[in-house]
C-alpha cells in the first residue's frame, strides 16, 4: 500500500510524462506531525526523504532522479547543501538547478523538486 502525501495546495505531488515522473517542490514538513524541521540540514533531508517517499511510491530510488531543482531563502547555505547531496546521491549525480528565493511557502528555508527517469 503506497504511502500517500498530500499537497499543500492544488496541485499533484508528482506527474508521469512518458518515462518521467516530475516530482512537485518539496517543503520540509514532516509527514507524521505536519511541521516543519528546524535547521536547514534537517529541512533539505526532509524534503529528501519526501521525495524519495514519492519515488518509492512510483517503484523509483534517488538513483533514477536526473534533475533536481533547489530553492534556498539563502545562497551562503550553498556549501553545506552541496555536502548533504554528495553524501545521498551516488555518481553521475543528477544534474541541478540552485535559486536564492526571497520566501517559500511556511517559511521554509528550502524546498526542492525532482525529475526521474524511469529506465
């Protein structure tokens, strides 16, 4: 039985396009309490782990993730991100986009989305 999240907003948490699935941006909300992690560590590992719960849902780990798209409320993180993403992703790494943003929904302090592809 698929574990199902749920959007916070209207929208689809992810889409099938041919052998893509594209995966919504992903705040950090803890899918049990429904709140946010505190630091942006735990935050960018949350929105992680909800896209890897959206890829485990679709029969896909992070090693089929081609693309991924962060969004930080601050640049100077740039460096601990790029080291929490070398520890979870194995090589060829997917390729990715990085956006300083002045607010993202919650006031989160990252968010990320996901495309995979399905081999």
């Amino acid at each position: 039985m698929k574990n199902e999240m749920k959007s916070v907003g209207p929208y689809s948490i992810s889409r099938w396009a041919g052998d893509l699935l594209f995966i919504s941006g992903q705040l950090p909300i803890n899918q049990e309490t429904g709140e946010l992690e505190k630091d942006l560590v735990a935050q960018c590992e949350r929105s992680l782990a909800n896209i890897e719960l959206v890829l485990e849902n679709e029969g896909l780990t992070l090693d089929d993730v081609v693309k991924l798209t962060v969004l930080m409320n601050d640049l100077e993180d740039f460096d601990e991100i790029n080291k929490l993403f070398e520890k979870r992703f194995n090589q060829p790494y997917p390729s990715r986009s990085t956006f300083e943003v002045s607010r993202l929904p919650k006031d989160a302090l990252v968010e990320i989305e996901a495309i995979a592809f399905k081999k």
